[in-house]
C-alpha cells in the first residue's frame, strides 16, 4: 500500500498549540524545517505543516511558511471538479474580501490537504486549523488555486 500525503496528515489530528507560555515541540519542528525565526507554535503554520508532510514524504514542496507559496508548487488542476484527496493541496485567500488574487503570493492564505467537498464548501486537512491539525470547511469562493503535488 503507498501512503499518500493525505493519509500521511491523517496521522497528526490532533497535535495542536500549547496555550499561554509554551510551545508544542513537533510544531516548532515544522516550522523550523523552513525558516530559523519561529520562537513559538503561536505563528501561523498551517504551510509548514503541508511543506512537513511533503518533506517526509520527498514530494515537491514550498519550502516557505506563506500558504500562497504552495501557488507555485507541483501541476495546477484545472478545476475543483478534477480535485484527489490524497494528492491534492488547496490554497485560499484568508482575511477580510477584497483579497489580492493568486498571481500575488506575499498576501494572507491559507492551505490545506484536499478532503472533498460539502455542498458550498471545501473540506481540507490541515495545520493551524482551531489550533491544530484538524479538518475544517472553507467558501469555495476563498479557493485560489489547487496544486497536484504527484500522480
């Protein structure tokens, strides 16, 4: 059986922030993995969870902690319709509307391992999602771009 980034993720629900003064180790390793300057588990991570899992696993990956980095990674799919869970990550706009649109990277995101959809929203799996590795649902409005990472 390969193991798919997606059920490689699956493995961490669970790992989250520690509240108040510390931090959670594996966390810090993360976003350690691509930039020195994290102090602690309260930064923004949900790109260096995607750029871990990617790491572990030897696929392409951003090497940086904006989500909109994952812009430029792997194949672009076409359209929402063509998403796999398992080789998919999404990447969305966060923050008040309007956003600048996925040609501009240096602006607020969010990405997340592909896990369907529900009606009017997007299902990813990710990092920094309530403080942790969860599942959480998205506007599909909010979707900038949907990278395959490998077939």
């Amino acid at each position: 059986m390969k193991i798919t980034a997606y059920s490689l993720a699956q493995r961490f629900v669970g790992v989250r922030e520690v509240p108040g003064a510390g931090d959670n180790d594996q966390i810090l390793a993360m976003l350690r993995l691509d930039a020195k300057w994290p102090e602690g588990d309260s930064v923004p991570w949900c790109s260096a969870f995607v750029n871990y899992i990617a790491w572990l696993l030897r696929l392409p990956r951003s090497k940086s902690l904006r989500a909109r980095s994952w812009l430029t990674v792997g194949m672009v799919v076409g359209n929402w319709d063509k998403c796999k869970v398992g080789f998919d990550v999404v990447i969305l706009e966060r923050g008040p509307t309007p956003q600048p649109g996925p040609e501009t990277i240096e602006a607020p995101g969010h990405v997340g391992f592909y896990a369907g959809f529900d009606r009017d929203r997007v299902l990813l799996l990710g990092g920094n999602q309530s403080d942790s590795v969860s599942l959480g649902n998205y506007p599909m409005e909010k979707i900038l771009g949907i990278r395959r990472l490998y077939e």
